[in-house]
C-alpha cells in the first residue's frame, strides 16, 4: 500500500512536523507499512527524506508566478499520486489564503488525486483566514470530492460550513495529539517555566514589519517575565518551535530583561522528539508558538498561552482554558498579566495537574480517531 501525504512540511517549522510525525505514525499502526510505503511532499525534500526515511519530493514548482507554479506542480507531481492507495491533505492551518497560495496549492493536489480515481482526505487542519473569492471557492471543492474531512478545532468546521461544505466534517483535533506521553514527575511547586516566544511584527516575519510593535511586544514579554521570576521565584527557559526565528526574539527579549541571569536559551533546532522532552521538564508552559502548547499538552505539562493569532485563542477555548490566554495587548498594557496567571496555577498546583492530565487523555482519544478516518477513506474504494 502506498501514502502520499501533503502539508506544509521541511521549513524548520518543528511545530508542523510534529504534526507530520503523528501522522506517519497514526499511518504505520493503521496500515502496517513502513517508512518506504510512504512519500511526503515538502519543502525540504532532503531534510524530510533524511529525518523520517520516506520518499519526498517538492511540495511545488516554483515559475514565475501562481498560475504556471500550480501548472507546473500539477504536471510533475500527478504521476506521483496517482501511484498512491491515498493521499492525506494535512494537518496544519493550510485551508487559508492568507498568503495567496496555500488554498490553490492544496486545491491542486486535491485535483491531482481525483484526476486520478485516487481518494484523498482532508485531515486535522485548521481553517482560516478565507477572505478571498477564489480561496474560498477552492478550499470548497477540495472539501466536495475528499473522502472525508477533519479539523483541529470547532472554529475551523463553522468556517468551513459558512463558505458552502456541505459535507460531515469531523473536529478530532491536531494530529500532533497522538504522540501524548504519561508524566510522573511534578516538582511540589512550579519553579521551572517554558517559554515559546513568536517574532510578532518582526521584519522577517508574521504579519508584517514593523519596528515600534515589535519593540512593544519584545518589550512587554521582557516585563512581564521579569515579574514572574520575582514574584514567583522561578527559572526561565526559552525554546523554539520555529528554527531560527524564535531564538532571535527570545534573545532580544532577554536582553531587555532584568533578570536574564535567571534566564537560559536552548539554541537548537529541536525535533518533535526533542521539543516533548524539552516541555517535559518544565513546571509550566508559557506559549505564543500553537505547537508549543500542543506538545507541552501533550507531555502533561499545564499551559498559558500569549495569542498572537486566532488560532492560538481557538486551540485554548477547545481545551477548555480560556482564561489563561492572554492576548498581546494584555502583555504591553499589564506587566504582571503573566505572573497573576502562574500565580493561580501555582496556587492550584494539584489540581492544574490533575486537569492537564485530563485534557490531554481527551484529546488524544480524539486525535486517534482520525485512523478510523483513514481507513474509511481506503474502504470505500
């Protein structure tokens, strides 16, 4: 049996392969195949085949402009899925064009697949923003002819179901939900503390630059941080999740940090492995990077979360923790909005545990359903 799987894949984005990671496992046990069964359409060909032992080829053809670098994907890559038993669109918040291309892009593949009588499933993402005409009609017809369709959060199916899908869509979760570990070990207090820091309104990144946001948002998580090792007596540590965007912010907030001798950076590129072992050994969670919240989830370790996008809001109002998401303008208008909230869970600890621990058995269950999903699509055939 051959899997073909598609997403936003080989940018250094560790959060995203997490979420490929799951997914080839969720295949493996599904399917009984192995790494050589499989082919990952990526960014980084080598780096995917490398890292996981699949075949990999590019995830597009760059020419010109958006039209002739569809056409040119759609005729390089079609003789490669129509090799395949299924093709997984997915995970990721890839039903979107926010950046022009990601509904198009994944439309063709969609195309590829039902060109070629092969069925394709629509699987884990999360949906949003669609403002244009064209990405909405596009996103819409992948949805018609897919097997089935899944998304990580409740937002992500009513956007879909406002631009026209008529079809069942299934709300399992995020993908990178299926690589949940068991933790033991909690310390009596929280003294060690995560953090996953975004480069929000940097000049290289998301939405755009712009120097006087970014320098307010460095600036408010640096005080904010600082309170939360006054007043609560803890040890920060900043990780990436994004390699090496987030270690530049982090290291410009620290610099504006008072108490960055209390503060230490891991400067790697950590792999999904890596990352679940890294949230493990932390107390507390503080996350603006969704996938740092997942994973930390995912190792039983409480959150808080810094939304700089509505997906980060989404992913903490489907585990049921609303009010410990905090909103950027909340960090630049309150410096101690960070501390107030590991106060709390302090205050609480056992029972922040013990309600982590839930939250995290829950939506793994739900993840897993996704395998049913999978061979529902197969079956059919």
């Amino acid at each position: 049996m051959k899997i073909g799987i598609v997403g936003n894949y080989g940018n250094d984005n560790n959060g995203d392969e997490s979420i490929l990671y799951g997914i080839l496992q969720q295949v493996k046990q599904t399917f009984s195949v192995t790494s050589d069964d499989i082919t990952v359409f990526s960014n980084n060909t080598q780096q995917t085949s490398a890292r996981y032992g699949v075949h990999s080829y590019p995830l597009y053809y760059k020419k010109g402009n958006l039209y002739k670098t569809f056409i040119h994907t759609y005729r390089n890559n079609k003789q490669y899925v129509s090799n395949f038993d299924l093709l997984i669109i997915g995970g990721g918040g890839i039903l979107m064009d926010f950046y022009k291309r990601e509904a198009h892009l994944y439309g063709t593949y969609a195309m590829m697949a039902k060109q070629s009588n092969i069925p394709y499933i629509i699987y884990g993402c999360g949906a949003g923003p669609l403002d244009t005409f064209s990405g909405k009609i596009s996103i819409r017809v992948m949805c018609r002819y897919a097997a089935n369709i899944s998304v990580r959060d409740p937002q992500s199916k009513k956007l879909l179901q406002s631009i026209g899908v008529k079809k069942p869509i299934e709300v399992i979760g995020d993908p990178a939900f299926t690589l949940k570990g068991d933790r033991k070990d909690y310390a009596d207090k929280p003294t060690k503390i995560g953090v996953s820091a975004v480069p929000y309104y940097n000049a290289n990144y998301w939405p755009e630059g712009n120097v006087a946001k970014y320098d307010a948002y460095v600036t408010g998580m640096a005080k904010n941080l600082d309170q939360v090792i006054s007043e609560q007596n803890v040890h920060i540590t900043f990780f990436a999740t994004k390699f090496p965007q987030d270690v530049t912010v982090t290291k410009d907030i620290q610099k504006k940090m008072q108490h960055r001798a209390h503060t230490e950076i891991i400067e790697e590129n950590l792999v999904p492995e890596r990352l679940l072992e890294v949230t493990g050994e932390q107390d507390i969670i503080i996350g603006t990077r969704l996938h740092s919240l997942i994973l930390a989830t995912n190792s039983e370790t409480p959150i808080i979360a810094v939304s700089y996008h509505t997906k980060v809001q989404d992913f903490m109002s489907f585990v049921g923790a609303s009010d410990r998401c905090l909103q950027m303008q909340d960090i630049e208008d309150d410096e101690k909005a960070l501390s107030k909230l590991v106060g709390k869970l302090s205050s609480n600890w056992e029972q922040s545990i013990a309600e982590t621990k839930q939250i995290a058995t829950h939506i793994h269950k739900e993840a897993m359903y996704g395998q049913e999903l999978m061979k529902k699509a197969v079956t059919r055939l």
